[in-house]
C-alpha cells in the first residue's frame, strides 16, 4: 500500500501516475464527517470512478477508519486482481495516525478473515508527502486553526493548519513539491532547505503546476533505510532521524538544546514563546523541577504548542518497569546516568528559519534551574507548575525576556 498525503498540491498527479493493472486507489472524503456522512470512490485503470455514501452513525474520523476504510483494505487485499493498493488521505489526516491504525487497530468479521489489524494483509511501501511551494511555509509557521479554514475533522477537533501540514511532511518518504513561476529562487531554496532538515530522507521530486509526475520514480527513488511509515516513534526515540543538514542555508537551521539540570516551571513558561516566533517547529524531551517523575513532552508547529506526558523516567520506575522498556532506550539512559537524578535530562531539536539560534539558547538557559536552586531540590515542589494540567496554547503574556531585548533593539 502507498499512501498519498496532502494539504495541498499535486496529490491527484502523483494518484493518477501510480494507476497500473493491478493498482486500485481508494478516496475517503471526510468534509461532511461530522454529519456522519462520508463520500468514498474508487479508481481503477481504465473504469470510470466507483462512488459510495456512507452513513456512519457517529460522525467521527476513528469511525471512519474502524467502520469502513481498514475493513475495505482487508477485503481488497483477497482479490487476486489487486496487487498495490493506493489511499489518498483526506487533507485534514494526518498519515502517522493512519498507519498506526493500520498496525494496531483490530479488524473483525471480515468474511473468510481472522480477526486483526489491517496489517496482517497490507504492507505500507511508502507514505508520499504533496505540497505547494508557494503557501506551504507560511502554514507551516501560522496560527489558523483548521476550523478557521472551514475544516472540521470531528467535534473536538483544535489543530492547527501548521500542526496538520509539518506532520505530513515529518512523516513522509517521499515527497512531491509543486512550484510555480510566482515561486522565487530565493523562495524555493528556503523551502528547500527547511524540507532537507524536516525530512531529511526524503527524496524531493519538484514539478511545475501543469507538469505529469512520475509516482513510480518517485517510489523508486525511496531510500532503502527509510521509515516507510511501519515505525511509529515514541518521546524517547531519538529527535534527529537520518543525516539532516546541521550548518545554516537561507537563516534556515536545527538548534539542538540539551541540559543535565530541570527547567524551572514559571521560567520555562515565560520563555515558551522562543519555541514559536521564527521557528517552523520543535519537539523533545523536558525535565521540570516540580515533575520529578514525569517527563514532558513538548511540540509546536508555527504558532502552535502542546504540551503533554512523555511517561516516566526509568529512574522512577520499579524494575519490573524497567525490564518492559525498549533495550535501546535503557542502553541509552546507561550512558548518561547521574548518581543523584538517573536519566533525567532535557533533549529539544527546534527548526528555525527566521529566529536567531543564540536567542532560544539564552533563553532556555534562563530558564534553567539556578546553581542556588539547584542545592535545594527540596524546595522545588513548593512552586507552582503552569505545566500541571499539561500546556494546549501559548499565553499572550509569556515572553521570554531576552525575546522582549529584542524587541526593544529593533523598533
């Protein structure tokens, strides 16, 4: 199975040039799922598209996927007419989810089938990325929520385009850039450079507005050690994934932080901004002071953050805790473990493409616990914790002080 992923750009193209015998491609159309409707079509080489509506009885994406579409894929798998099976996903998903679906949740009754993920049929060959040159950057470091774009992919649904759109990209083998005339050189080589650092395995194929793709080049041109899309990363797997770029192209860059002391909470707070003015995204694991057992996972996409549990640390599991994790994690913690604080550190990879790298060091310096405070570990349960109930969007008022320096120097 290939997947084809998108919030815009030549998603049909690369559908279209993927079409063989042997190949059908598959199309959900989730923009009336809250209403439980939802519009599937099928193409085939050479027959005109097959259609159906469905009616779901709640209108929801995980309905979508448990009632119709990983059943569809455990059915075509059978027919012996079908050899590669093409899903293009519906703009607002994001393909991460969906392969996990694919590995994990449990498809029953299916005629002639044991009970199991869709897996146990389907092999994911690749996850292609489209985009558009011309406005992928500026959603990529936006605010808009995809509802302000008149998308709403279930009730409760509130993320961002930028959240939606660095996700495709994150998480593709391949990927497909549209650029067309009113896309500059200098534009062009920006995006470049964001895309080589965001996936840095991926092969980028750029086509012109009107041009044919190539899907089987494109396939072809997936490395052999790619992702393609069977490994699902967790908080403690390693931030860095192939060899991206670590010089500057373009003001373009990754900023690696990495400290071996907690964060302070309401000093982290205030410096959270660092994490979102100029920088396309960042993501990683947080240490803070009044979360001792607790590591913090934090990710922002343009102008949005979230802020959530990253599990335990393995210094504060029982050791049958530990035996359950991941030997490379614990081989990993072994290297750098502290007599007095265990695996405890704070590791965050920030891409940036209009924010100064000195800056966001400064800053999460300042936000550090102090030597002082440090002599006391005692007394930092005593403080209040912004992060408590986990951290949705950045306060208006959170700046970081040397953010505000800045300011103050270029007006």
């Amino acid at each position: 199975m290939v997947l084809v992923s998108g919030w815009t750009g030549a998603m049909d193209a690369v559908v279209t040039s993927l079409l063989a015998p042997g190949t059908v491609a598959v199309r959900h159309d989730l923009s009336r799922v809250t209403e439980g409707v939802v519009r599937r079509t099928l193409y085939v080489l050479g027959e005109d598209p097959r259609e159906t509506i469905l009616e779901l009885a709640h209108g929801c994406v995980s309905c979508t996927l448990r009632e119709d579409l990983l059943p569809l894929l455990r059915a075509l798998s059978t027919r012996s007419s079908v050899d590669r099976i093409v899903l293009v996903l519906d703009s607002a998903l994001e393909p991460e989810a969906l392969c996990w679906a694919v590995d994990n949740v449990v498809v029953a009754e299916v005629v002639g089938q044991i009970d199991g993920p869709a897996s146990r049929d389907v092999r994911i060959e690749a996850v292609i990325g489209c985009l558009d040159a011309a406005t992928w950057l500026a959603d990529a470091t936006g605010d808009d929520t995809l509802a302000d774009r008149g998308i709403v992919a279930s009730g409760d649904d509130d993320r961002t385009v930028a959240q939606l759109v660095v996700g495709q990209v994150d998480y593709a083998d391949a990927l497909v850039v549209t650029a067309g005339p009113e896309v500059e050189a200098w534009e062009r080589a920006r995006l470049a450079a964001v895309l080589a650092r965001l996936a840095p395995n991926a092969p980028v194929a750029w086509v012109s507005q009107d041009s044919m793709v190539d899907g089987p080049a494109v396939l072809a041109a997936v490395p052999f050690d790619a992702r393609r899309a069977g490994e699902i990363t967790d908080a403690h797997s390693p931030l860095l994934r192939g060899q991206p770029p670590l010089t500057v192209d373009c003001g373009v860059a990754l900023v690696e932080f990495t400290a071996t002391r907690p964060f302070h909470p309401e000093r982290l707070h205030e410096a959270i901004d660092v994490l979102l003015d100029g920088v396309v995204t960042a993501r990683g694991r947080a240490w803070v002071a009044t979360q001792p057992d607790e590591a913090l996972w934090i990710e922002s996409a343009g102008g949005g953050l979230r802020v959530a549990s990253a599990g335990k640390w393995l210094v504060a599991m029982t050791p049958v805790e530990q035996d359950r994790i991941d030997t490379t994690r614990r081989a990993m913690a072994a290297l750098r473990w502290d007599e007095q604080f265990g695996d405890r550190d704070t590791s965050l990879v920030i891409l940036v493409h209009a924010a100064d790298p000195t800056e966001i060091d400064r800053t999460l310096q300042w936000a550090l616990v102090s030597d002082d405070e440090m002599t006391d570990p005692d007394l930092w349960s005593t403080w209040t914790d912004p992060f408590g109930q986990w951290h949705e969007d950045p306060c208006d008022s959170s700046e970081s002080p040397y953010a505000e320096q800045s300011r103050e120097a270029t007006e």
